[in-house]
C-alpha cells in the first residue's frame, strides 16, 4: 500500500527546465496532491496561487502538511523556519586534534 497517498496533502513536486522562468528559479513548488493522472501514468496536482493543475511523476509527498486546509499552521517538521542557535561556532563543540598533529606537520 505504499503507492497511496493521502488526498489534499502537500507535496514537493518537481519543475522540469522547460517550465521554469531561468536557471535560479528554484527546482521544486509546494502543490497540493488531487490523485492519479488520468491517462494512469503520474499524479495531479494544483499549484496555489492560480489554482492550475499541473501533472508530474516526480515529487516528494509531505502526508502532513496540508497546503488548502486553513486552520493548519506552520509545518513542525520544517527546520527552515527555526531560529538559528546563538552559539553555533562555539570552540567547545568543535572535535579536539588528534594528539599527534605536532608530527604530521614538522617536516622530515
């Protein structure tokens, strides 16, 4: 039953380089899933702002995120969103040298 997915659900799907504005465009859209293709051969799915379906085979489902539902709120499980840690280059965290360091760098 993997090839199920849950209706209405998010996913990242994948742009092909004939559909994207330029190179720096970026690769992949959140769009919501609406199922199976009908010729049986991808997904459909709705791009938000315009509301256009888009057909792919390409994509990353995200079964917990639900783009249309309005009384969701931020993703949990999205690390982008969290905020940086204020001591992330803090020299105690860093792996110590190994002990022979000394004899690697002199020369013979």
């Amino acid at each position: 039953m993997n090839h199920l997915q849950v209706f209405g659900c998010g996913a990242y799907v994948f742009i092909p380089a004939e559909i994207r504005a330029n190179k720096l465009a970026p690769k992949s859209e959140l769009m919501t899933y609406l199922g199976n293709a009908p010729a049986g051969y991808g997904f459909m799915f709705m791009r938000s702002p315009n509301n256009v379906l888009f057909y792919a085979t390409h994509c990353v489902f995200d079964e917990i995120l639900f783009p249309r539902c309005p009384k969701q709120g931020q993703p949990l499980n999205i690390r982008l969103l969290e905020p940086v840690p204020p001591n992330r280059h803090s020299t105690h965290d860093a792996v110590p040298p190994p002990e022979d360091v000394g004899e690697l760098l002199t020369p013979r």
